[in-house]
C-alpha cells in the first residue's frame, strides 16, 4: 500500500515506461497529480517516460486534483489499463485532456473541474475503456467529436 502526490511541478521519470497502481490484492496503490481526493487542488507535477499506467488486482487510484485550467489543460498521453474493477479514476479539478485509447475497466469519476476525453474515435474507442462513469455537478465531462482511427 503506499501513495505517491505528484506537485509543484515534481517530475516522476519512469525509466521501464510503466507505471503499477495496486498490482496485489489487498494492496492500494494511489497516484495523486496535483492534491490528494478531499484535500485543495495543487499545482500539478509530470510524468515522464511512461507508455501506460496500469491497475492491478488491488485497489488502484489515479487522482487529478490540480489547478491547470487553461485550454490545453493538464495533457495525459499515457494508456490507462487494467482489467481490474477496484481501479478508479478520480477527477476532482482542474482541465484535464486523455489522449490515448484507455482500455481500463474500473470506474471513472468526475467530481469536478474538466475532464477532456480526446481519444475518442468512430470505431469505438472511447477513451475511457469499459469503466463506469459518474458526473457529480459541478464536474464536467467532454467526450470531442469521433474521429476515424487508421
């Protein structure tokens, strides 16, 4: 169990591309870009180098609690995966933009601020892979227009 806040511009460099988020059950692994869930958005830190982050068979958290609201917003070019129902995406301020095909299946939640979901392609894939998704107000959710995929 253990959590890692990446803030204040911190960089966390990834050297073998992948990222693990709860990898054994009863584990909880969290991952916090700005704040902590509950706690004042922050400015966000950066991951580098990484190809995906993944959820494992434990409990896996991805938080976005961070204060970049600008058009561009906070930029998430990984994939997101895991096959795992226990791994959440929290999203609780900020703009944030997911431009890979995510393929995870936990859930997805929005509690606030701006989820962008660019990867969003007319042969299915969402972006948000299978995951369920709840909007709390005032979060917002924004899927961009299908584009085709080659």
């Amino acid at each position: 169990t253990g959590t890692l806040t990446l803030t204040n511009n911190g960089t966390l460099n990834v050297e073998g591309g992948e990222v693990y988020l709860g990898v054994f059950e009863p584990a909880v692994g969290t991952l916090n870009i700005g704040a902590a869930h509950g706690e004042a958005a922050a400015d966000a830190g950066f991951i580098t180098n990484a190809t995906k982050v993944e959820f494992g068979l434990g409990e896996g958290v991805f938080v976005f609690n961070h204060t970049n609201n600008s058009d561009a917003g906070y930029q998430v070019d990984m994939l997101i995966t895991g096959d795992d129902k226990d791994g959440k995406v929290m999203h609780d301020a900020g703009h944030t933009v997911f431009n890979a095909g995510n393929t995870y299946s936990g859930k997805t939640l929005v509690n606030d601020g701006l989820l962008t979901i660019a990867s969003h392609t007319a042969d299915g894939v969402t972006g948000m892979g299978s995951s369920e998704v709840t909007i709390a107000s005032p979060g917002t959710l924004d899927i961009l227009a299908s584009t085709n995929s080659a």
